[in-house]
C-alpha cells in the first residue's frame, strides 16, 4: 500500500475514532440527565407576603377629670345688714343680731374656771384667725356644735334663751363665743362697749383687743375700748364664760359721745 493511501486511512480511522468518542460523551450525558431527572428551573422567588397590618395601639386615654369639688362655704357675712338697737333708755348702738356656737366645757371651780384660756377654735385658724359661717361645724371630741344666727329680742343677750344651744336651765361651766360684722362705709374712730356675766375675751379684724377673767353680773358698759374701724367689713369675736347663776352679755357701738355713729350697719 502506498504510503499515501495509508496516511488517508489513518486520517479516516482517527475522525472514526473522535466521532465515537464526541458520540460516547453524548450518551453518557443523556444518561446522567435521565438518572438525574430534568434540570430543575431555579425556584421561582416567593412572592413577597403582604406585611400584616400592626393594629396601631390605641391612645392612651386622658385621666378624666376629677369631678369638681363643692365650692367651699362661702366665708363672711350671710345675713343682713341690721340696725343697732336702743334700749329703753335710748341709749343707741348695741349689737343685737349674732352668729352663735357652743356650749363649750369650762370646768373648774372659781377663781380657776380654765375654759377662759383654752382655744377651742383651734383646728379652725383658732380665735384669733378664725371666721365664722352661718352652719359652719366645730367639732370637740365627740360633740359637734354649729354656727347659728340668732336674733335677741333686747339689747342683751341671755344664753339661755338661745334655742340651738340646748342650754339646761342655768347650766354650770361653760362658755359659748359670738360673732358678728360691721359694715363701715369709711373708716371711724369708735368705742366698744362691752357688759357682761361673767368673763369675756375680745377680738376685733383678728387682732386681740382685751380680756375680763372676772365672775360678775352684768351692767351696761362695764368696759369700754376705743378701736378703729375699717372702710367695708370688721369681724367681731368674743368669747363669754360661765361660772353659775346668769349667763349673758351686752355689746354696742357708739361715738366717743355716747351717741350712735351714723354709716355702720352689722351683719351675721
């Protein structure tokens, strides 16, 4: 064989050989796949949950408001304005309309009754500070008394004859106190005249004027004190004790004239 024909046959026998082999690798390949199963497409991207909604919290409620307390007793004066009185004498100016509370204990034997110097107001800004009102309540241990009005019908006040405080027929050892306005339509110059069974203590704007720790019966202007008065209200406080027998007292207002002092006019 010529050495031609033998390099074509090799040439043949070799591309024989590559498409067997190219053919082999084909095979192989199906094989696998079938093994296998198919390729899988790549998985698809879940589609993206909706958020769930987040309940929105509910606002915080305002604290509800307190209902509104009851306005206070109103202080100061409830009642009037009243004229003085005469009495029989016309002697002008006593004070015959009051605010009054009580009784209060003042035991003890004279000259040592110690009720005169005990503040049973004290949980109330005390004598000095504090300012009545009509029903007002002062509670002393386990009694209870109330600021009344009460209207004489004279120009003294007999504590016996005052209804609320339930007073037994001349009834020992105590002491009650009163009150009262004056109304001024300017500011005066007057005296204060005070009688009284037995002793007293005295307050006029919260301000201490003067004390009797006396066991006495009452006359017309035992005592006079020359004070001042102020244009618009003026509180009025004393504070009378009982030792036995009668149990009253008197107070007016005049000019240092005896005579009445015109533009006051007193309330309770």
């Amino acid at each position: 064989m010529r050495k031609s024909q033998i390099r074509t046959l090799m040439c043949v026998l070799c591309l024989a050989a590559l498409f067997s082999f190219i053919a082999g690798c084909e095979g192989q390949a199906t094989k696998e796949t079938k093994a296998t199963g198919e390729a899988k497409p790549a998985a698809a991207e879940k589609p993206a949950q909706p958020a769930k909604p987040v309940a929105a919290k509910p606002a915080a409620e305002k604290p509800k408001a307190e209902p509104a307390k009851p306005a206070a007793a109103e202080k100061g004066p409830t009642a009037g304005p009243f004229d003085f009185s005469a009495n029989w004498m016309d002697e002008p100016g006593f004070i015959s309309n009051w605010l009054i509370v009580g009784p209060f204990p003042n035991p003890g034997e004279r000259p040592d009754n110690n009720g005169f110097n005990v503040d049973y107001l004290k949980n109330y800004s005390g004598e000095a500070g504090c300012v009545p009102t009509n029903g007002m309540e002062i509670k002393i241990d386990a009694n209870v008394v109330k600021w009344l009005p009460y209207k004489a019908t004279a120009t003294d006040i007999s504590f016996f004859d005052v209804e609320h405080l339930k007073l037994e027929p001349q009834q020992e050892d105590i002491l009650v106190y009163c009150a009262c306005w004056l109304d001024c339509d300017s500011d005066k110059d007057v005296e204060v005249r005070v009688g009284s069974d037995d002793g007293y203590k005295l307050w006029l704007n919260h301000k201490f004027v003067a004390e009797q720790n006396v066991y006495r019966a009452m006359e017309m202007d035992q005592e006079t004190y020359k004070v001042k008065l102020n244009k618009g209200m003026n509180l009025v406080l004393i504070k009378v004790t009982q030792d036995w027998g009668e149990f009253s007292f008197m107070l007016r207002v005049v000019g240092a004239d005896g005579k009445a002092v015109p533009g006051i006019k007193t309330w309770d």
